[in-house]
C-alpha cells in the first residue's frame, strides 16, 4: 500500500494554493491495486500508450478545462444529463484519504478531457491486467464532461462527535445542517454522505462511466452511499440557453442565476472565508433535494390551478401579471375578488429574491424517473441542485419561505445532501489540497 | 361512460384490416374523463387550436410514420433512450380494453408526429380543464419517437386460465413461456404483463413523455406493472449506425439483424400464421430481459479473460480469430495448447447464428443504471430485447445455447417479459385491431 511519500507519487507540496507546478500526479499503487486485485500492482506498470479510436457518435466533442479557479460544474452551462453519487469514505486514515482525493483527481483530470483514465486506458495495457478503464466511454467524445467534488460534514466530525481525519477544526460553519421542513419525507439512508461526486455531460454514457470508474477507484476506500441519474436538465445557468421544462410542464428554473452576471455570481455563489475557513475561498455549497412529484395528482388539476401554483403561464413561461418569461412579475397586480393575479400562495412569488432579502440561487437541477411504485405510479420528479455561497442565507431560506407554497401540495422532498465543494486547483494539486494543508 | 358505439366515437370498422379509412379516431370520453375527473368531459370540447411554440432544441426533428405495414420501433434505426413499460389490464370489459387502444392509437399518433396529446394539447384547453397533454414536451422536437405495443399472454388467458377479454382461440403459439434458464433470477412483479409498451427517442424527455401519458390516459382502465429507462442503445438495427457499447466496455450487437437486409429480416423477424393466427401476420414478438451485470467483478478480470469470455477484441471489436468487427469469426482457427483462438465457452461462439441453425435476432437492447445497491454496487446492466418471428426459434433457442456461456459468471437474468406485437395499422384504425375483428 502506497503512503503519500511513497516514491511512486510525488511530495505533497508544501503550499498547494501556489501554482508551483508539482510534478504531475498519477493513479496511486493503492488504486491500481484496488482496480483488479494483487495481479496488477507489477504488471500494470511500464506499457506503451493509449490506441485511439475514432469517434462513432456525432455528439458533442465540448471539453470544460478541469483545473482553475473553481472547480468545473457549477457556472458552466447545464448539461444534459446527471450521475450524481455520495459516497462514504470507509476505516481509512487521513494519508489514505488524501490519496483517494488525488486518485480522483487524476482520473477526473483525464475524463473530462475525453481519455480514458489512467496510462493505458481500456486497452492499451498488458493482457494480464485488468484494464484501468472501465471501456464503455471507448471512442465517445467528452460530451461535456464536467466532475465536481465536495465534502459532507460527516467528513469532518461524525455524528457521534469523531474527528476520525483530524478535520475537525475546518469544519465551515456553512455545514451546519439544512433544517427540517414541514414536506420532508428523507431517507436516511439516501441522505448526505463524506463525499459527493456530480458527474454532467450531454451523453448519459460519459456521466456513468465517470462515476463508475470514480467508484471503482475508490474500492476499499470509499463506497457509494445513494446515488441518482438525472435525464432532463431543468435550469439554465446561461443566458445562451433556453429555459427546459420540468414534469410538471412548466419552464423551470428561470429565475436561476446566469454565469453572465459576474457580481451575482460571485455574491450569491462563491463562497468566502477566513482563518480555519480560507480553503473554501472560491467554493461553493451544494445542496441537493431529491423532490418526489405526485404527477398524477398534479395531472388532474385544471389549466387554471396549475397555473395558478406556479403564479406562471403553462406555455410561455410568463408571469400571471403579463409579460413574457423573463419580464419581472408584478406581485402587487390586482386580480379578481381583491386577490392579487399573482397568488399570495404561488410558487414564483415565494421563491422570488424580492420576496427572500434579494437572495437568488444558481440552480442546476434535473428531471429523474425512477421507475414507478407498486401503484403504478412513476416515480418522478426533480433531483435539485443549488450552489450558494452559505446554504443559510441561500437554499435553506428561500426553502423556509416555502412553507406555505400551493406547490407544496404536490411535492414531498425524499433524499437531501449538503456538500462543501472545495475551490478548483491548478494542476498537479488535487481537490480539496488546501483543507489538508496544515 | 363512453362505449364503442358512443356516438363520440366511430362505428367499429366491419373490415379493420381493409384500409377503408373510417372516420379519424380521436381520445374517448373515457379518457378525457380519465385525464381529470368529473368537470373534464364538458368543458374539454369545442376550443381553439392548439398555441404553437418554437422549438428551443436544436435536438432531433426526425419523425417516423406511425401507420404502415408493420409497426415502427423495430427496424426503425435505433433511437439513443428508452422508456419501456408493462401495463396491467384492470376490470374492464373487452368493449373498454378496445376503447384504451383506440385511445392509445390516437394519442401515439400525435406523439410520434412530434404533437402534444388531443386536440387541445397541454395549454390550448379551456383553463378550467386539466391539459390533455402533461406538457413537459411542449416545445420539444419528436425526437425520432416511435411508440411499440405489445400484448402478452395474459391478456389472452390468465394463469387461472380466465379467457377475460374472449381472446383465448385466439392467443398465438408463439406467447407459450419463455423456459426457465439456470441464470434467472427473475422477479415475478418486474415481469411480464397484459401489455406493453416500447418509447424510444433520442431525447429522453420524449420518450418518458410518451409513457407518462400513455398511463395517464389508461387512468382506471390499465396501470403500470413494472417500466425501465434505459440511456445507451447497445445494438444498432441499421447498417448506417455504428456498435456501441454495453456496460462490459464492449461493443454489444454486432451481428444483430440490420434493417437493411431485408430477407433476413423478413425471415427472422415478422411472424406468419394463418387461421386464428393470422392477425399476427406482419407483426413480430418482443423479448425484453433486463440483465444485471456484476460489474464490480467484470471489472477485476484481466484484458485477457475478457476478450476470452467475449470472443472478441475490446478495442476494435474484431472475433479473436482475427479481422475487423464485421469479419465472420473463424471457430475453428487453432490457439495455444490445443484450443481453438475462440474459446469453447466464449459469448461469440455460443451466440452465433453459425452455432444456432442459422438463427438470428433483431437486437433493440438498452444500458441501465438504476441506482445503487446496499452494498454500494451500481445496479446496472443491460435491457435485452429482440424481436423475432417466434421466440422458440429465437431468443429462447439461442439463450438455451448460451447455457454453458462464460458471460454467465457476470450475469443475472431479474426480469423477463414476451409479448405479442401485432403488425401495424392505417390512419383510422386502432393497434391490434384485427385481434378484436371476429
């Protein structure tokens, strides 16, 4: 088992915030290791390079670069599709929590500039060796591929209070917990997590093979916690997209922050700090919210009322007081019978920053299907994701107002996470690097 | 309640295999009361065409016919997504079970030509209705969607042996069950059914559109029984489409049937039958097993095991034997130490029409990944289905093949279904109905 001195991976760098361009990392022994048992750690070494293979798919050859300022993911322009996993990290020390984090960097540094992971990929090693690619990506363009990583709070001190990887006193108070809320239905079990992974791209292939060779690199270091693939995005995050439509039918999302509006970016998105907290500066909180939709309910209610809930028009996508999609609503409109013709109840007004202290979310949520239930109901809805500077002043306060949302009628809120994403990293760091920095 | 000869709706055609174009069908007074409840079946008549929206995709605008001789999303080239489901037929009377496929037909017709639902669409309908259309593909393009029903053996006779709907002399032979193989694992909830339907698109939203309100409209008279999206086509049924790959990394499909030979396809895919068969005539029969693949140890074997279990490259694809992915596999071509290049027990061999009588599927399989499980394994694999002219000359002959197959070790058989899909129909007339005609 390889330590972070071990001399096949370089020195930890003394002060990883510097560019200073540390020998670049590669795959730990530990992961090669992990990839296909006690064979490989000798036979995978020293082999030639990657083939190539032509690209079957016309799709799309977009790369986003991994390393910068922020981690990718988050202001880029939504992608199609989510594979979005928490994982728990398992009895491991701090040293091997670091390599994990390096491990999946390396892997996520090669993915998202569509190769394969590792030196040889997923046929370019010995035939005795597992390949260190999982393959189903082979010849598929980079769809877009961004991967971003966070950390739960449960990374930093458990709920029985252990500070099992000396993390402790880093821990943001932005991790506090998101509150409870009167249309909560959580599953533990499908709740939080030491780590989360949120893989997006335009091809639902190029998202799995992410998080299943993230997965497969964690072996014995960290294993999936709950998991979600989302099909539809359902925000956009710039002004270069159009708004798509949730399983209610309705535009949604178009309120969400663009990554055109520089200071609206950097107020309500990026996180600040200082002291035990500077390693977050330039990351963000993700929050999470598995949102179960009882469509059919919902199907079953007239034009008017759906209308009426999102304070929006089914088609256009324009307030109730006129207007086309992004004309700002009117909340003080006087309607019929003295109410105003944007309800006191509909979603729009509740939601909307005038109505939260200004307050405004970068949303990046998607459209799932999960089956259906013994009823022979699907089991849909909307897997949403928000990134904010402090979830206090950002999702969990907007989500307080909520509470007396017409929408609520038909939601029930299933699975939640809250992650600390870490700022991004020049290359050769890996995520996360200044948290460990002591 | 309507009934077939509602004066709504159009007298059952005498001669329905005749195209002798009756009146247009459109959605009954059931399903319109079905979409909403009691205030729907007045209000929902005699309102202005449907509002027209611009396409804010710039994804698919393929549309394929609905009507013709057989019916599309078999040798249709495959589409990337799928969201198939098995319906239970609820109490109903034959009178009502005809009515839920004239009300499918009709509303499959406006799908699959890129159109919302009815005449109203989701936002054309008076505002004190609910929308006949959900609306969550409002604005979208049709995707290439094409909508494929089955019917399965319980419709015909259930296991009590119940002739419900008067269908019993006339159940194919062809529904007898598929055998028991020693890699089933199968969950009786999560298979077979009264019906089936197959969305494919190339945009998921299309294709879970079409089922949601598919089940919609059968509100009452049919339900979900079990249903699976599915994200990565892993055959192609057209030799202008290139092989993808299955969740093993290796391309999956290559010598399934192509559209493009069309005595092959005449031979092995529509099914014949004459006298109380005949209405299967031009129709095909549809396999569907949803095969979980244990990746996790797939991914610990070596380059070397996998080709072996494969019988071909990883990379190119290309049979062991030698040459390029269409190159003919050579069995006996001799390896190392007295075994052919291609193992005895390799998928390829097995799998072959050259070991099987010549027998050969349409394959129209799909990738899945339906979470995780307790264990922190993705839930994954691959949604077989193939169509063939009979399934004991087919699926079921060459699975009896493959029994000594290495694959075997990575893989379990969980669900399983065989249905009946009639051939297809011409403007006016309704899915199956040469079945109904006595």
């Amino acid at each position: 088992m390889a330590s972070p001195t071990d001399p096949e991976k370089p020195e930890k760098p003394e002060k990883p915030a510097t560019p200073a361009k540390p020998a670049k990392l590669r795959l730990s022994r530990r992961a090669l290791f992990g990839l296909g048992g006690a064979s490989v750690a000798g036979a995978a070494i020293g082999v030639g390079a990657m083939a190539a293979y032509e690209e079957f798919n016309g799709g799309s050859g977009t790369t986003y670069p991994f390393y910068g300022e922020h981690q990718a993911g988050i202001v880029t322009p939504a992608q199609d599709r989510l594979h979005f996993a928490a994982f728990d990290v398992l009895d491991v020390s701090r040293d091997e929590l670091i390599e994990l984090l390096q491990d999946w960097t390396v892997a996520a540094a090669n993915m998202t500039a569509g190769q394969d992971i590792g030196r040889h990929g997923a046929v370019g090693g010995p035939q005795s060796a597992p390949p260190e690619d999982t393959g189903e990506a082979l010849g598929l363009p980079a769809a877009g591929l961004t991967i971003t990583f966070g950390f739960g709070r449960s990374l930093f001190r458990t709920k029985d209070g252990d500070d099992r990887f000396g993390l402790g006193r880093r821990m943001p108070d932005a991790l506090e917990p998101i509150p409870p809320f009167a249309i909560d239905s959580l599953s533990e079990a499908s709740s939080d997590g030491d780590l989360c992974v949120q893989a997006c791209a335009d091809d639902p292939q190029i998202a799995v093979h992410a998080i299943r060779n993230l997965s497969r690199i964690a072996f014995g270091r960290a294993s999936i916690r709950w998991s979600q693939l989302g099909f539809g995005r359902t925000s956009s995050t710039s002004k270069s997209q159009t708004t798509p439509r949730n399983l209610f039918g309705f535009k949604d999302g178009t309120a969400s922050i663009k990554s055109e509006d520089a200071g609206t970016v950097n107020k309500w998105v990026w996180a600040k700090g200082s002291g035990s907290e500077a390693w977050m500066n330039g990351g963000s909180y993700l929050v999470a919210r598995k949102i179960r939709m009882i469509i059919e309910t919902w199907d079953r209610q007239s034009l008017q009322e759906q209308e009426r809930v999102f304070g929006r028009s089914k088609g256009e996508g324009g307030p109730l007081s006129g207007g086309k999609e992004f004309d700002e609503p009117d909340f003080a409109a006087p309607g019929t019978g003295g109410n105003p013709m944007i309800d006191v109840a509909a979603h729009v007004r509740l939601a909307h920053p005038k109505q939260n202290s200004g307050i405004q979310l970068l949303r990046r949520g998607y459209n799932y299907v999960d089956g259906n239930d013994e009823l022979g109901r699907l089991n849909a809805g909307l897997f949403f994701i928000s990134f904010q500077s402090d979830h206090r002043t950002g999702f969990s306060a907007i989500q307080a107002n909520l509470r007396r949302d017409a929408m609520n009628e038909y939601v029930r809120h299933v699975s939640s996470g809250l992650f600390a994403v870490p700022p991004g990293i020049s290359d050769g760091g890996f995520i996360g690097q200044r948290l460990f920095a002591d």
